[in-house]
C-alpha cells in the first residue's frame, strides 16, 4: 500500500507494509514545487502515477510515473485553455493551478484547475481537452472565487456511468453532467449560502468536498463551506446531516470504502481554520449522518492546523483505514475505522493532498 | 548571426534543456516558437495561454528587462542581441 503526498514544497510517498504499521518515507519530488495532487491510475493493470505540480516560475505541470514513482516524467502537455480563444480577450483564461487530477477508472483522467476549468486526456497526458461547455459556461462571468481562488478542486465520476460527472467549484457550487459534459447544470439544491442574502441560491455555493463509496454511487456526501449535506440521488437532491458536529465548518469529507454509511469529518472553526477548542478530532457517523460521535484517541489535544480539502483518505481494507495530512505537516491515520489514530510522518511541508494506492 | 541566449539553471532542470544556444529569430515570440519545437514546453514555460510572460520570470534583451511590456512577445529582436531568461527573485512566502 501506498499513500502519496502532495505538499507545498513537493511531493513524497509512503510506503506501507501489509499490516499498515509501518510506513517508509521517499521524497520530495518535482523540485520542491508546490504539489497539489498525487494519484495513481490502476484502472490498465500497472499503475500510472500523476502529479499536479504548480511551479511557481514555470506555470503548472504535470508529472508522470510508470514505475511506482521511482522516476518521474514531465507529461508533453498539461492543462491549457485555447490560446486561440483567449486572444484579446480583455479577461482571458490561464491556467494558474491544477488542483485536482481525478482518473475514471477507463484509463481517462480529469483535471480541474484554476481559474476554474475541467480538462482531461485519454493518452496518458501527451495531450489534454477542454470541456469547453463548462469552462466556457454562460454565467462564468459571475462567478466569484473563494479564498483559495476560482478553483475547480473536485471532479467526481459515476463508477459505472463515466457520463455521469460532477464537479465542485468554489465560490459556485456543484455543477453536473449527465451526457458525458455535452451540457452542464447547477445541482445546489438545499445547499446553504451563509454569505448571501438568498440562502438557497441555485449557484455561488463554496463547496469544499464531495466523496462517495462506489459500491452505493448515487449516494454523495458533502463538506460545504457552511453544513455536510448527502444526496441519495447523485447530487440531484442535497439533504443537510450535520446535527451534532461542534462546527458545520471544514474542508474534506472521506466515506468508508467498505461501509457506505459510515462517513469522516474533520470540523474546523469557521474563522480561525484550526480544530474547534484546539482539540483535534475526525468525526464520524456510522448512520449516514444521522449522529456523529468524535473519534480522537491518539490525535493532538492542542492543535492549531487545518486539514486541507484534499488531505485525507480512506484504504479499501476490511477495517478501512483512514488517513489526513494537516497543514503543518503531520500524516495520522488509523487502521479500525477511526476508533484509535497513529502519527506516520512528521516535520512535512504543509500537506495538500492525500491519495492511496491499495495493494 | 542569430541571437544568443542564456537561461537559468532551474528552466535547464524543469526542462532538460542546454543553458546556452542561439536562434533565428525575429522578435521574442518566434524565439520562444522556434525553440519550442526542439524541446518542447518551452513556450509554454515562458509564457501563459494568453501570451502574457509568466509573472516570475525575466526576459532581459542587451540588459533590458522587457517582460513586463505590453506585448513582450512581440518586441523585436535583431542579429547578435543577447537574451537571458531567468527566474525572478520570489519564495519568500514559502
């Protein structure tokens, strides 16, 4: 087992033996470039490892690996919007990040980047496609970014329709496709704005995550900017389950990968980003969101770090595991569901991504 | 006499590229297309999408620093001007 790790300052891979006990640390990769996104692409038998690599001089990149991450190869192309379409265009689109690298599980894989755009490929990163009805959406103009920027950060696929896509932008919401991105939608409904004076607009939600378990599809769960919510109809419908979180406040949100109702949280202060009261806990719910209970035996009790969107993880293992990365450069993890954590890597840059390679 | 030019070890590193060779080229675009169709990104790592020089890198043509025109890529170049690309001095927010 694997897990990859993308960090600010580049990117570094832990190597775990079969109990999941012990863990070593290779690193860093791509330069000490900032690394938003390390995952593997199982979906053709070997392995194919990507990375969304931001240098800060030369634009972002993506890496490439096809021998367990040993050796890494730059891709021939990445992410772009048409030059053609940009040409004097008072507020033409660049590529400033790639944010999210998402494979489909037939050997294409997605990107969404910043300022907010989905692309994909289908010959391993030689070249890249736009999806040009969303990237070049009649509302795009109005759209407002979050803190983070206008970053597209979430790319989610219906394991067994590829056409079924859904996307999350923040400050715009969830946005889907049912014909494979020939036409796309805002599908918001519930979802609470707090910044807003309508509190259920039809987009400009700042959605933070959305994970599912592919064996129970339709069902999506949520980590808005403000609420977790969980649609039973792949995002047509959002329903509001976070009664009983100390914060309705935080980024990733990771659904266990052998138990589809059982779901993790990381609440943060809405302000401050750090855990609430400084005590740091994964909350989980073994009833799709009907109660929540902390989980933090062996996590910090005073801690002051955030868990980034897309830094924390779940294994496919019987007693699945679950791992995050914190913003001051901690990995914890557990290995019976959240009941009891363990430190596997310290004094890491900033973590911006978690993704596991199962065995 | 075609331009010479001279690129920092990073850009060398980020793209297995020589530090030093010399072009045919007429303006600063077609140095970067020229170049680009032997090592590829080339382009691509100067300049973005819109064809603005990236923010931290410097383009100094005989020790002006043209980057941040307009239309850098489009400022002529001339036989025997000497090119440097190079990246800015920034990190420290890292």
């Amino acid at each position: 087992m694997q897990l990859l790790v993308g960090t600010v300052k580049g990117g570094f891979i832990l190597d775990g033996d079969s109990s999941r006990r012990n863990w070593k640390l290779r690193g860093p990769f791509f330069d000490g470039f900032e690394t938003y996104e390390m995952v593997a692409d199982a979906s053709g038998g070997r392995p194919e490892y990507y990375a969304a690599v931001n240098t800060w001089t030369w634009g972002p990149v993506i890496y490439k690996s096809i021998d367990g991450g040993k050796s890494w190869k730059r891709t021939k192309k990445a992410p772009r919007y048409a030059a053609k379409k940009q040409k004097g265009k008072k507020d033409a689109l660049a590529v400033k990040r790639t944010w999210n690298l998402q494979p489909d599980g037939r050997g294409r894989v997605y990107a969404g980047v910043e300022p907010a755009g989905l692309f994909y490929t289908d010959d391993g990163g030689a070249s890249w496609q736009e999806s040009e009805s969303l990237n070049y959406h009649p509302t795009r103009g109005k759209w407002n970014p979050g803190n983070g920027g206008l970053c597209l950060h979430t790319i989610v696929v219906h394991p067994r329709n590829p056409k079924k896509i859904r996307v999350g932008v923040s400050a715009v919401g969830v946005i889907g496709t049912d014909n494979g991105g020939k036409d796309w939608r805002f599908m918001n409904k519930n979802i609470r704005v707090d910044f807003s004076p309508v509190k259920y607009p039809e987009w400009g939600q700042c959605v933070h995550k959305i994970d599912l378990n592919p064996n129970k599809a339709d069902v999506l769960y949520l980590q808005n900017h403000g609420g977790v919510y969980r649609s039973a109809d792949f995002g047509e419908n959002w329903t509001e389950i976070d009664k009983g979180l100390p914060s309705d406040f935080g980024f990733p949100i990771a659904v266990n990968r052998t138990k589809p109702d059982t779901v993790y949280v990381f609440p943060m202060q809405g302000m401050g980003r750090f855990p609430p009261d400084g005590k740091f806990s994964a909350w989980r719910t073994r009833n799709a969101g009907r109660e929540w209970a902390p989980a933090h035996k062996g996590l910090p009790e005073h801690a002051y770090f955030d868990v980034l969107r897309e830094a924390a993880a779940v294994d496919g293992e019987e007693h699945g595991g679950v791992y995050c990365g914190t913003s001051t450069g901690q990995v914890y993890y557990s290995v019976d569901e959240g009941e009891s954590w363990r430190q596997m890597a310290d004094h890491l840059p900033r973590i911006a991504s978690l993704s596991i390679l199962d065995n | 006499m075609p331009v010479k030019v001279h690129v920092t070890n990073m850009l060398v590193r980020h793209l297995d590229t020589e530090p030093d060779f010399q072009v045919q080229a007429r303006s600063l675009g077609e140095l970067l297309e020229v170049k680009d169709q032997d090592v590829e990104g080339f382009r691509d790592s100067i300049c973005d999408e819109a064809g603005k020089v990236r923010v931290y890198v410097n383009v100094f043509v005989n020790g002006e620093n043209v980057a941040r025109e307009d239309e850098a890529l489009s400022y002529p170049l001339e036989e025997g001007d000497e090119v440097y690309i190079l990246a800015s001095v920034a990190g420290g927010a890292r």
